[in-house]
C-alpha cells in the first residue's frame, strides 16, 4: 500500500494526480461522515442542557433562588459560557482526550493506565488515584440513571408551555418513552444510529437560530462573552453566586461523554464537531434565553421552548423529544461499556453482553445492566416528576466524575510526558479549583437531591472494591486447591497418576499457567482418564482496548513435545469478549502437537460454589455481598462461546 502510494506521487501524469484528487475527496467523505456519527451520539447530553440549565438556575422554588435582576442575568449567563469553555473546551477537549489507552477514552482508560504504571513508578499514590477512578466511574452508573430521566422530562415539560392543561401528562408520557427506549436496546443501535447525526444536526442549528432571534432583539447580551461579568457575579455577589454554581454545571453534563467515546470516533472528529458546531449552537441558546429573561422576568419558568416562536414550539417539542432520547441513549450506552471494562478488568463479576452490530465492536447490550438501568430510571421519574426537581441530583454526579477525571489526568500527565510540576501546579490548580467549586456548591444541595448520585456511586464503588477483593481471597484458595501445573504434567507422564487414555481433544480453561485446572485435576483424580489431546487454555485480559490477531495466542508445550497437552494464553483486550472456539481455531497445528479435533472436542469447566467462611478475611457483610454477587455472574459457556453440547461443568467449593 506504501509502495502504490509512493508511486503515484512520483508520476507527473493527470491520471495519477486526478486519481489522487478521487482518494483525497474520498477521506474527506469518510471525515465528514465521521464528525457527523459523533454528532449524532457523543453530543446528545451536553447539547441537550439548554433545554433546562437557565430555568434551573433562576427556579423561584430554589432552597437558594438567584433573583431576577440585569446583572445577575449577565453574570450567569457568562458564568455558563466560560464554565463551559473552561471544564469542556479546556480540560477535555483540549487537555483529557490527549491521555488515551490505545484511542480509547474515558475514566476506565485512565484507570487502566495507572494499573499499568503503578509497578513503575508510585504504586501507592497510583492505587489510590485508581481507586479514586473507580469511584468515578460508580458516579457514572448514577449519572447514567439520572440523565434519561431528567432529558426526557425537560423535553416532554414543553407540553405544559404549548398546552397547559397537558401538564398531568408530562410524568406517564415520559415513562412510556423510557419503557420504549430500554426495551428495544436489545435490537442494537446500528439502524437508529444512522439518523442521529442528522437528528442532532437539525437540533443544533434549530437552537442557534432562535438563539439569535432571541439575540436580535437584545444584542448587548453578547457583551457576556466578556471573563469580566462571570468574575464580577462570582466575586461580587459571592452568596448569590455561589449557591448559583450547582445549578450553572448542568450546562457541562455530557463532558464525559465527548471522552468516554472518543475510541469510537476520534479525537479529531469529537473536536470538530464540538467547535464547529455544539458550542456555537449551545452559547447561541444561553445568550437568547438571556436576552428573552431581560426583556420579560416571568420568561424564567420556561426560557428554553418560550425562546421559540409558537408555530415552532410543536415541532421543537417533539425535536427537543428526539435529541434527548439520543442523549439518553447515548449514556446507557455508556453505562455498558464501562460495565463490560470493569468485568474485563476484575471489578464485576462476569456479565453476559451481546454484540449487536457486526460491523462496530462498541456497540453491545448488558441485559442485567439494560433492567437495572430501566427499574432505576423510571423510579426518579416517578419519585422526583420534574426535572428542575431532579436537577440538583444530577448536577452532583457530573462534578464528581469532572473532578476525579481532571486529577487523574494530571497524573497521567506528569508520569506520561513529564510534565514539570510547576506547570501541572498552575494549570491543574486552577483547573482544580473550578472543579472543586462546583463540588462545594452541589454539596449545599445534599438534601435537595444530591446525596442520590452520592448514594448511588458509593453503593456500586462498594460493590466494585468488595468484589475486586474477593476474588483476589477467591484465587489464592483455588491455587491451593488446584496444585502446581508442571507437577501434574510429571505426575501424568511418570504414571503416578493411574489414568487410561481415550481419544479426542479435550479444553480446559484455566485463570494460567501455573496451576492445574480444578476440571483436570478432578477428571484424573475421580474418572481417572485423560484425552489424547489436552489444551489447558489461559484467558489474559490486557489492560489495551484491542488485542492485535498476530499477538492473540502463546503456545507452550510445558516441557515435552510429544505428549499431547498443550498451554495456550489468549491475550484479549478489555474491550473484547472472548470466542473460546475462534481463538483455538488460529492455532497452527505445527506447535499443538498435531491438528486439534475442534469439531469435535470436549470443553472443561470449573464451577466454584462460594460459602462463607470463619476466616476473618472481610467482614461478614462483604462476604455476603461477595457471595451474593457472585450471582449475576454469566453463563461461562455462553460468555466464551462454547458449544453447550460439548462443555462439561465440574464443580468444587471455596470459602471465603
């Protein structure tokens, strides 16, 4: 391919060139059409704040209501603006989407990273700071109930500004959207995907241009494009403005989103598409929705849809409805990805995914995720019915993800590029301190409904840790019991073990190589036969996205050549799912001692039954959560891939 390239730009002939011109157009197609997938699922949160954050910010019922006054409209709608510019167009897309594991994003990239670094350099700093993550990532799993509840509420509240009597309806329209939306996840998002980005395109250019009517009819609100009123309002009604801050971060809810997808679509295109259009469209909006509040104050209860003309609020209704089923989908499709890592990785217990496109490797469905996400949501529905309600919960979750993100990030930062520290010391310390402003001020609204995403993210991070440690006590008991690999092997060659030998292949998975599969062992030991072929198969997930084919599978023959069993480490990465089947079927039959009789060839499974013991390894309660979530564990079968008519399970017990 080099060659061919090379070669043309060589030749001086038209044709060359023109084809040249052909390629060149072509990549530009490819690009556009990739900044227009990103529009349609990276953006569908952040673009759909307008829709509630200045309603929310001047609610009259606020425990902390900012009255209505020019000044104050300046300085928060500045306010929105630079905190966007700052948390968003700073710290992610300028800054956070430069720290990547292999293109891919997001907090669980970032905790990735510092696993790998941490025998390094700093192992105790780095497993701190990864346990910070994973907090930040349990943050998410509430961020991800919370948004479509609150996006497909706001959206479906603008019944009550075209028809007032229809306000009784906002609650049970938006259960049955939320209904709709989680049961046909399971059907993948390929075929929806493809008007997304058209979808949101329409919505952005739809909310820039009432922006601007709202605009031309107040132009000095541009004049708060100025640091110098968001300064003045911050410093100068300090009491005011800082109370306002919990309520000004939902114009940045979704900023995790444009990095948490950046392995789908970019870096480049999430940065175009954030610049070229979602920023200008979003600042539009704030500035019109301003300018509509300065010229009537009662506009507060609805600035969003009343910014629209009335033969325009039916439509954008129903526009506004379809950008935030987008939005919402776009965050459970997040919340699968970072359960399907966090498994990956050791802090879930195996969950069953399936792969709904088969072209796009990110697009996957967690059916145990997909129920608990739906229950979840439609009880805040129903427990909060209005956004402005909900909006003080939300608002909690997304400064705590922003600010465990940014502080991993500069650590990443200094032990990546070496960075000189005074450097991340003045970036990183303002930086910080915004983030950390917003957090104090959500802190204000604990009772208000922050303490939920609180509620939620420790609940899962104690999952996460409670299962992480577990199976750590759980594969140190099951070392013992399986004995040492290389003695077995002796032992079978030296007929110490009495075992008839009787045809075909036979694969046990194994967690390595340096113990017995528990499967084996028991066959030898109480069946007292093994297969002309053994592989014992090791499952290794990298701390990388993808895994490349060439660098998939480590043959060893442990020792002896001719005997017939095998060891095979297949290396997947954490955004893979492992195929048992496929994986074996890469094998060249030059170092497997022979053609392995896959067609036909028996799969070995080990079942550990867990049972509480009187070891004082973790608190009672742990282990009963341990044990009890060891339950939503998948199939094995089904997770690897096996054929169910060839796997045998043989179970055995450990107590933790």
């Amino acid at each position: 391919m080099a060659d061919r390239r090379q070669g043309t730009a060589s030749n001086d002939e038209p044709e060359p060139q023109a084809g040249e011109d052909h390629r060149a157009s072509a990549r530009d197609t490819v690009r556009l059409a990739v900044v227009i997938g990103a529009l349609g699922v990276v953006f569908g949160d952040i673009g759909t704040s307008p829709i509630y954050t200045l309603q929310t910010v001047f609610n009259p019922d606020d425990p902390h209501p900012v009255p209505v006054s020019t000044d104050n409209v300046y300085g928060v709608v500045s306010l929105v603006f630079w905190s966007v510019m700052i948390i968003v167009t700073v710290t992610y897309v300028l800054l956070a989407m430069r720290a990547d594991n292999d293109g891919e994003g997001g907090i669980m990239a970032l905790i990735t990273l510092l696993r790998r670094w941490s025998s390094q350099r700093g192992r105790r700093a780095a497993a701190v700071l990864a346990a910070l993550g994973i907090f930040g990532a349990s943050l998410f799993f509430g961020d991800s109930m919370i948004t479509p509840a609150i996006s497909v509420l706001s959206a479906v509240e603008g019944l009550k500004v075209v028809e007032p009597s229809l306000d009784s309806a906002v609650v049970p329209v938006t259960a049955v959207i939320i209904v709709i939306l989680f049961l046909v996840q399971r059907r993948g998002t390929a075929a929806v995907g493809r008007v997304f980005g058209p979808v949101m395109i329409a919505w952005f250019l739809a909310i820039g241009a009432c922006g601007v009517v709202g605009i031309a009819d107040h132009p000095d609100i541009l004049k708060a494009l100025s640091p110098t009123y968001a300064l003045g309002f911050l410093f100068g009604h300090w009491g005011t403005a800082f109370f306002a801050l919990a309520a000004i971060v939902l114009a940045v809810t979704g900023a995790e989103a444009l990095y948490a997808d950046m392995g789908h679509f970019g870096r480049r295109a999430i940065t175009r598409g954030w610049l070229i259009l979602v920023l200008p469209a979003c600042t539009l909006s704030y500035m019109g929705q301003g300018a509509l509040i300065l010229d009537d104050p009662a506009n507060i209860s609805s600035p969003f849809f009343l910014l629209v003309p009335d033969w325009g609020r039916w439509p954008m209704v129903l526009l506004a409805t379809a950008a935030t089923v987008i939005a919402s989908q776009a965050v459970i499709t997040g919340a699968y990805s970072v359960a399907s890592q966090a498994a990956q990785l050791g802090y879930l217990p195996r969950l069953r995914i399936a792969h709904t496109s088969e072209s796009t490797i990110g697009q996957i469905y967690v059916p145990w995720i997909n129920w608990l996400l739906m229950v979840s949501v439609l009880t805040l529905v129903f427990a909060f019915r209005s956004s402005e309600a909900l909006a003080y919960a939300f608002g909690m979750a997304v400064t705590g993800t922003i600010t465990i993100t940014t502080l991993l990030f500069f650590y990443v930062a200094r032990a990546k590029w070496g960075t000189p520290t005074w450097v991340l010391a003045l970036g990183g310390g303002v930086l910080l301190f915004v983030d950390l402003l917003f957090v104090a001020a959500n802190m204000t609204k604990l009772v208000h409904g922050a303490w939920l995403p609180l509620l939620i993210g420790l609940t899962a991070f104690t999952v996460m840790t409670t299962w992480q440690r577990g199976r750590e006590l759980v594969t140190v008991q099951r070392a013992r019991a399986e004995g040492a690999l290389p003695e077995f092997v002796e032992d079978l060659r030296s007929g110490e073990a009495s075992t008839r030998m009787v045809p075909g292949t036979a694969v046990f998975l194994n967690r390595g190589k340096e113990t017995a599969p528990l499967a084996m062992r028991a066959n030898v030991e109480h069946n007292h036969v093994r297969h002309e072929q053994v592989v014992i198969l090791a499952l290794k997930t990298e701390p990388v996205p993808r895994v490349p084919a060439e660098q998939r599978v480590v043959v060893d023959d442990l020792g002896y050549a001719d005997d017939g069993i095998i060891h095979v480490t297949a290396r997947f990465g954490y955004m893979e799912t492992p195929d048992v089947p496929g994986t074996l079927a890469m094998l060249d039959p030059a170092v497997t001692e022979g053609p392995l009789q896959l067609d036909q060839a028996s799969y070995f499974l080990s079942k550990i039954e867990l049972h509480r013991g009187k070891a004082p390894t973790m608190a009672p309660w742990r282990k009963r959560l341990f044990i009890a979530t060891s339950y939503i564990t998948a199939d094995a079968a089904e997770y690897f891939s096996l054929p169910r008519d060839r796997t045998v399970i043989m179970g055995s017990h450990i107590e933790v």
